[in-house]
C-alpha cells in the first residue's frame, strides 16, 4: 500500500508489517492502560490521564493523524509537546554526560509557573560532567508543556 500524504515522513519509511506490528503494539498499550483504570478507578489520576494521551497520541500518529496542540503556547511563551517535546532533549543530553542539576532559585521560578493548562510546573535541570553551564526549564507533569528557565 502507498504512503498517503497525511502520513507522517518518520513511518512512510516503515514497511507495513512494521506499522502493523507497532500498531498493535500500542493498541496492546492502550487496553492494559484502560484496564488498569477501570480497575484502579484511576480516571482522575493525571499519570494515568498522561499515560493514555501519549499511547493515543502514538496511535494516531501511526495511522497518519497527528493531534495538535489545543493551545496557543508558542504564542505565550511556551513550548509544545508535540512538535518540541522535551524528553528527547533531555534523553539526548543525559546520553551525552549530563546529569540532575539543582538551583533553588530556579527551582522557585519554576513552581511559580502555571501552565496553559492550569496546573503548577515542576523543575528539571541538566549540566555537563564538567559543571559549567547548566540548562533548567520548567515542565507541566500534565500536559508536557515547557519553558526554558
């Protein structure tokens, strides 16, 4: 079958037994998240709520339908989860030497915050092995939001 032209670049590439096989694997994903909800009564635990938008999200793109951000955050200062997401900033830079990082005062700046969606920013910060120059940001545990401190 042809690559559609709603279909992102990344999985254009993927053979369709590597579609299928990831779109499984991830519907599995959603059903044992659903399952724990139901079981747990968990609907209103926001890691689970983040746990079943990032398995959703995941699907949608493999079927071709990236979500957009409801939000106006580039607008307002802040950055999108879905087209910057931080993880993979902050994954690359662990892989490369860099290590947790406290400031007390960056740690206040970032508590302070308030999200788009409402609820308090937490605080992560990275530096390199060599300790100069370390880069904090301030990041929504709900919706992923994030600004640089």
């Amino acid at each position: 079958m042809a690559p559609q032209s709603g279909i992102p670049p990344s999985y254009t590439a993927a053979t369709e037994e590597e579609r299928a096989r990831r779109l499984a694997e991830v519907h599995g994903r959603l059903s044992r998240a659903m399952d724990n909800a139901c079981t747990l009564g968990a609907f209103v635990d926001p890691r689970l709520l983040v746990e079943l938008r990032d398995v959703v999200g995941e699907v949608l793109e493999l079927i071709g339908d990236r979500p957009g951000c409801r939000y106006a955050c580039r607008d307002r200062g802040f950055h999108c989860p879905i087209s910057e997401p931080l993880e993979r900033e902050a994954v690359r830079l662990q892989t490369s030497g860099w290590t947790a990082f406290w400031d007390a005062v960056e740690a206040r700046i970032a508590h302070d915050t308030v999200c788009l969606c409402g609820s308090p920013m937490s605080y992560l910060a990275l530096r390199p092995a060599d300790g100069e120059g370390a880069t904090a940001w301030a990041l929504c545990g709900l919706c992923r939001h994030w600004k640089a401190l």
